[in-house]
C-alpha cells in the first residue's frame, strides 16, 4: 500500500488574504483514490491553516509517506527550499514532487530551486499518478513523458514527450473534499470578498482557446468541458454529500460553450437543485448575451468577474486577447441589471502601451457599472509570449524581478511607453477615480450579495481605496 500525502504551500498576507480550497490537489486525490484504491491519502493545506513548515513536517513524520506532493503558487515558491529540505531530511526514502502553476510557469528552474525530486508540470492527474506508481523504483520517472526529475546523481533531466490532457472530463471523479476540513474554509475571505459561508470550488472545463500572451498555458488552448449533466451531478452531489449550497465555479472560460451554459441551467432547475453560483475567475464578457446571463441567473449566478484588461483596440490585437471593449460594457450592463454583483479586471503597463491608452482603460472602467475592480500592473511570467517579448526587450529588468510575494496590483515593473512614475501614478488613480464615486459606493451597498456581512468586505474596500492615496 502506497502512502501519499498533499500539501498546498503558502500563507495569506495582508495584501493576498483569500483562502480557497486546494481544489488541484483535490483532483489528484480523487483521481489517485480511484485508480489505486489502495492508496492511503492525506491533504495539507498551509494557506488556510497558517502552521508552520515544522508542523508539516511532523504532521508529514506521523503520516509516513512514500510520496510527497507539494503544490504551490509562484508568489508562495520562496516558502519551498527550506521545507524541502525538512522533509527529506525526516523522511529521506520518501519521494518529494512538486506541481502547481509554478511548475508550469518556471519548468526546470522550479525543481532545481525547490531542491525536490521530480516536478509535474501542467495537468497533473496522469503524469502524478505515473509518479507514485514508480515508488521504490526511481530509474521508473525516465519513463513519464514530460517529467522533470534528479537521477542517482543529482542531475536535473527533462523527459521528451507529453502525456495527453484528459479529453473525457465527465470521466473524473469528484473532487476529495472529504479530505480537509471546509469550515476551516467558510470562515475565512475568499476570492473578491464573497461572502462567508460554506461552500466549494469546482473545475467544470479545462483549457482556452483564446490566445492571451500574458495568460498561464495550464490546461492548453484547447477548450475542454464537462457535460452539462455532469456538472450538475457533481453541484448535486456536493449538496448532498456536504451540504453546502454555494459553488464557486473556477475554469478559465465557464461559458465558452453557450448551449452547455443553457441546457445547465434548465437540468439544475428541472431537478429543483438549489445553489448560489459564484464565477471569481472570470466569464469571457464579449461573449455574454442576454439569454446567456438569463441561463446563468436562473441557475443561481450571483457573482462574476470578467476582464477586460485594455480599453484600447491596439493593446487588444496587441496581446492577442481580441475582446470587443463595446460587447464588455454591454455585458457589464446584463450583469449588473440583473443584480449580479460584478468585479471587472483592468491591467496597465502593457508593451508600448501609452499615456492615452491607459487613461481609455481608466476612464471606462470608472464610468461602468462594475461594483469592484482591479487594477494590476502586467507582471510578466515565465512560459508567456510577454515574458519572451520583456526578456528580449527589457533584459535587465526582467532579470533582476522578483516573484517572492507579490501581490499583482503592488509590483513596480514596467515596460510600458510611460515612465514609472507616470505608471504608478495612473494606477493610484484609477483605484481612487473608481472606489470613490459616490454612485458606485451606493450600489456597493445596495447589491452586495449578503449585506450582514458586507462589514467584513469593507477593509478590502478601503484599502482599494487607500491604493488611490499612497
């Protein structure tokens, strides 16, 4: 019987504070319970339970595993070197692998830092569960197609190939929820100030088609969905099983496929299922009509976040995301009728981006009717064409830019047209501009989605605010 234990590395911070549930490391759970039943599993989850590196490790010591999967995010990958480094040293015949966007972001770089022994990249079900199925055998991780990992000697080597995505999402299981503690989750901020109660996340799609050159590759660029069936199951399943009514919905492109977004919502409501639909990582705007919002509303929508990233139409065909700013706006406008509570993002900074072409972001921005926003700064990371295009470009900026940390709308890089100066200054201006038009903060207050507990939604508002000031 193989052990292997999850941990998802990092802590909030005053500046990233949310917590969600380590839903990757869910799906690898589900997906290793499955096809090797006799697997002894358990989760970690640093960012929601704030213990130390110590803690982990004893609590690591006391499980005994064979395989040690370490998921983090690059802002948190600082946190992995010396943690690594415990672990091998109380449990030096268990493999340590690491994954998560950082892999995928950093590739070789990321196992050399961490000092772990293997490293998957991408979608990690398949590739993972290769890994565990070499416990005992390490000459076994030459074989896994795509794999990162150290020889006998300590050599850093890449495997050729790839192992293809999972095509049949309606295949996975449901996510190993039973493995954490969610009321550890349902009282802490989540993503946009949501508000506190019990819930879930899910992927219910993988991948995008559109091509943004600063966006993650992930999943890939081919859009991949399950079954509009399927996610229904699944959102009954959890309210059964967990009983929770509010599902935070995290795929990159939910309803890039308009008939799956319909037939959902009439099969949530033909089977009287009940939920509250949460969408913080984005709805593609341009793409949102009127039946589709309707579809989404009836099926319990109450918040979405759509990006709109530039105003300008040159800084649109310029990064490759091609959204019709007109068709944003519009969509804003369904949204916010129909009393979705609406986050938009806005980026500045971009290559060859102009004074004028920020204040068009700005400006439309502020005279939406988004209720929140952000702001950021384009922080360019590695394995994105921004990042090729910063590194050949703006070598010594890109070279002397630090990861450690970061939270998107603080960060001084530029590579803009603009001096930083200017830069900077425009984006305290628009936090301010937008957080504080009267008419916006009445509509903050009328349409947040549970105003009893809007008091703890108003720090992260004043400190938008405060963005505007300093």
């Amino acid at each position: 019987m193989d052990s292997v234990i999850l941990i998802a590395v990092g802590y909030p911070t005053f500046r990233l504070p949310d917590v969600t549930p380590p839903l990757g490391l869910l799906c690898l759970a589900s997906h290793l319970r499955r096809e090797k039943p006799d697997t002894r599993l358990a989760v970690i989850d640093q960012r929601a339970t704030r213990i130390s590196a110590d803690e982990i490790v004893r609590q690591a010591t006391a499980f005994k595993p064979d395989v040690i999967g370490l998921s983090v995010l690059t802002p948190s990958a600082y946190l992995l070197p010396p943690l690594v480094e415990e672990l091998k040293k109380a449990l030096p015949d268990a493999l340590c692998v690491v994954g998560g966007p950082h892999v995928s972001s950093f590739g070789l770089a990321a196992l050399g830092e961490s000092g772990a022994d293997a490293a998957v990249a991408g979608e990690g079900e398949l590739a993972f569960e290769r890994v565990v199925r070499t416990c005992g055998n390490r000459a076994g991780l030459a074989h896994i197609p795509g794999l990162f990992w150290r020889d006998a000697d300590g050599n850093i080597r890449q495997n050729e190939g790839e192992i293809a995505p999972i095509e049949d999402l309606d295949n996975l299981p449901f996510p190993a929820y039973d493995l954490i503690d969610l009321k550890v989750y349902s009282v802490q901020a989540r993503v946009n100030r949501l508000p506190v109660r019990p819930y879930i996340s899910l992927f219910t799609s993988r991948g995008c088609p559109y091509r943004c050159s600063y966006c993650h590759h992930i999943f890939g660029k081919k859009f991949r969905s399950q079954s509009a069936a399927k996610v229904a199951e699944d959102i009954e399943y959890a309210v059964r099983r967990f009983h929770v009514k509010d599902i935070e919905i995290l795929d990159d492109i939910f309803n890039c496929n308009r008939s799956r977004v319909i037939e959902l919502s009439e099969t949530l409501n033909h089977r009287g299922i009940k939920v509250s639909l949460a969408f913080p990582n984005g709805l593609r705007a341009d793409i949102l009509d009127a039946v589709t919002v309707d579809a989404l509303v009836d099926a319990g929508m109450y918040f979405a976040a759509i990006a709109l990233e530039s105003a300008a139409p040159r800084i649109q065909r310029m990064i490759h995301k091609l959204l019709d700013a007109d068709k944003f706006f519009s969509a804003c406008d369904l949204l916010t009728g129909r009393k979705v509570f609406t986050n938009g993002f806005g980026m500045l900074g971009f290559p060859t981006e102009t004074e004028e072409e920020m204040r068009l972001t700005i400006d439309a921005m502020v005279g939406s009717r988004l209720h929140t926003a952000s702001f950021s700064t384009l922080l360019p990371f590695p394995n994105t064409e921004i990042h090729d295009y910063a590194r050949l470009h703006f070598p010594e900026k890109v070279q002397g830019l630090s990861y450690d940390a970061v939270e998107y709308s603080c960060l001084k890089f530029n590579i803009s047209e603009v001096p930083d100066e200017l830069l900077f200054a425009l984006q305290r201006e628009a936090w301010r501009r937008f957080y504080l038009k009267p008419s916006r903060m009445l509509r903050i207050a009328r349409d947040y989605p549970d105003r009893a507990h809007l008091p703890r939604y108003l720090p992260m508002f004043l400190a938008r605010i405060g963005k505007g000031l300093i």
